[in-house]
C-alpha cells in the first residue's frame, strides 16, 4: 500500500519529507501562506523524520516550526512537488532543501553562511544578505532572502533599494504576505488603507482573528523583545481599566519570531487585556497592511476599520485613546 500510494501522482497537492538531525521525535507546527491566507497545520517526527502535505496552487512560503512556534526553517512548495528537507534544530541556517529550485538555491546560500548568519548582529546579518542579493539579483531565491531574512525595521530604505535590483520575473507572487505594499507604504507615508482582520495565537495555542468591526474604539499594540516593555505595559494597564466589551477593546501582539521570547516577557504580566502573537512579524496576515515600520507600534482604530492615530509613543497612544474615550 505505502509504495502503491508512493507511486500515485498528487497533482493537487505538494508533500514535505523532512529530517531532523538530531533524530528528535518532537511535534511540528506548519504554517504556509497561499491564495491570500495563512494555513495552519501540524504534524509530528518519528525518530527525526516526518511528513506533511498540503495544497497551494502556486508557490507558497512554508514555514516550519517545533511546539513552541520556534522556527526550524522555511522552503518553496507548490502543488505536485515533493520537497526533501533536512532540518538542524541547533542552527536553522543549517538547512539543505531538495525538489524545489528556488529553495535549493536558497538553502544553498544559507547553509554556506550558517554560523555567520546565526553570529552576526542584525546590521551584519544585513549586509551579508545585501551582498548575496547584490551579486544574484535575477534570482528568485535573492528575493526570497529578502523577504525573509532581511531585517527591514530602521532599513526600510536599504530595503526598498534591494527590493528595486530584483527583476519583475524573480519576485515570488504572493510569497512576500505584503512587503513589497509595506515598502511603498513607508516610503510614500502613512496610507488610508483600513485595518483588516489579524489573525492571532493566545497564550493557549488557540487561533483567534481580530476584527474591528467587534468594537467601537480598538487599540492595537505591536512590540517585540528589542522594545521597551516598562513602558508599553504601564500604559496598556492604565488604558486596560476603561475596557469594555461594545465599547473599547485592546489587542497586545508580539511580533518576535517565536513564541519563547513573546512567552517570557508577558509572564508576569497579569495582563487582564487579550495578548497573542502573530506569525509572519511585520509581514504577517493584516500587520502587514499597517506599514510598520518601527517598534514598539500603537494603531487606534474604529469599527469600520478606520485609523484614527497610528504612531511608536506610548504617552501618545494614551492621551489619543483617553480622547476618543471621552
């Protein structure tokens, strides 16, 4: 039977063997984004091997991670591939990917850079991606690293200089979750586009999808471990006393790529607002429509989807909340 369904085509969908160096048997967290939204899905390894099969009708981004939303590695895949990849859990730039060429490729770059990549500050990790995508500007996998790898947040302007070198015919539709958008959003300032739905996780493991249109006034806070978390929860506290269903609400996402740091911060938080965390950082689902473009980050929004402030000061966040509270 296994060499029976070995044999059989599968067309409408592409399938992942990977391998875990270590020969873990762990659970797996998959998440890939395709057709304009972010599927999630879980499997598990066996002795380090494991298995996962899912559809995109064109190339997807698929993101793989352990239990605890740590990100082990990322490949291509499509519909009627079958995409090998073996995984080291200790450096996941040490990472080899067969089936797919753009992720060969890719996977090629980062695995000849690992322990650079894995030592290096964010200014150096930049300027390793920023050389590699310099002399290979016609590949697809230089577009990939940038959208993956390079860290936009004080670069936005390197970024959007990279992003120019990349022919049309390299760039990866639909891959990007809104970076290219979250580019020109920067450059051109602050757009009218509305807040749309952000999916979330909960301290739980559940996910939950934000939605505007759930209350009157809604006060997004995005932050990450590099920002100051003194500050945000002692306004966040402050603002949680005039919570109120149908009347304002909070949302607290971490945007850290993995769930470990966003776990060890809120701890102690005592939060009595909701706090989740995000997959994708900047580019994830609805973040990326915000134009994000340092943290923290505070977004006020109404039921209709409408920014009424969007700014990095707490202080701010605070007397323009109290203001539409009045």
């Amino acid at each position: 039977m296994t060499l029976l369904t070995a044999a059989c085509g599968h067309s409408d969908s592409f399938r992942v063997h990977g391998e875990l160096t270590d020969g873990s048997s762990i659970n797996l967290r998959v998440i890939y984004y395709t057709n304009g939204s972010v599927v999630t899905g879980i499997t598990a390894s066996n002795a380090g091997k494991f298995m996962y099969e899912g559809q995109a009708a064109k190339p997807a981004l698929v993101e793989l991670y352990d239990n605890d939303y740590r990100l082990l590695g990322r490949l291509i895949a499509r519909n009627g591939e079958d995409i090998e990849v073996k995984i080291d859990r200790t450096n996941p730039y040490r990472i080899s990917i067969d089936g797919n060429d753009t992720g060969e490729a890719l996977a090629a770059y980062l695995s000849a850079n690992a322990d650079a990549l894995q030592s290096a500050s964010i200014a150096g990790r930049n300027r390793l991606i920023a050389a590699q995508i310099e002399a290979r500007p016609s590949s697809p996998a230089s577009y990939l690293l940038l959208v993956t790898e390079f860290s936009t947040q004080g670069y936005e302007r390197q970024a959007d200089s990279l992003l120019s070198l990349i022919p049309e015919e390299a760039r990866i539709e639909g891959v990007s979750a809104g970076f290219e958008a979250m580019l020109r959003r920067v450059a051109d300032g602050l757009a009218d586009d509305k807040v749309m739905p952000v999916p979330y996780m909960v301290s739980g493991g559940e996910t939950h999808m934000f939605r505007p249109s759930d209350s009157p006034l809604s006060l997004i806070v995005l932050s990450d471990t590099r920002a100051s978390r003194d500050s945000i929860l002692a306004t966040v506290r402050d603002l949680a006393r005039h919570q109120r269903k149908g009347r304002f609400e909070i949302l607290d996402l971490s945007l850290d790529q993995d769930t470990m740091a966003w776990r060890r911060v809120v701890r102690n938080d005592t939060a009595t607002w909701t706090q989740g965390w995000a997959a994708g950082g900047i580019s994830a689902r609805g973040i990326d429509r915000l134009g994000v473009s340092a943290l923290p980050c505070f977004v006020l929004v109404d039921s209709t989807g409408r920014r009424l402030w969007y700014g990095s000061s707490a202080a701010l966040a605070k007397s323009r909340t109290l203001k539409y509270l009045k």
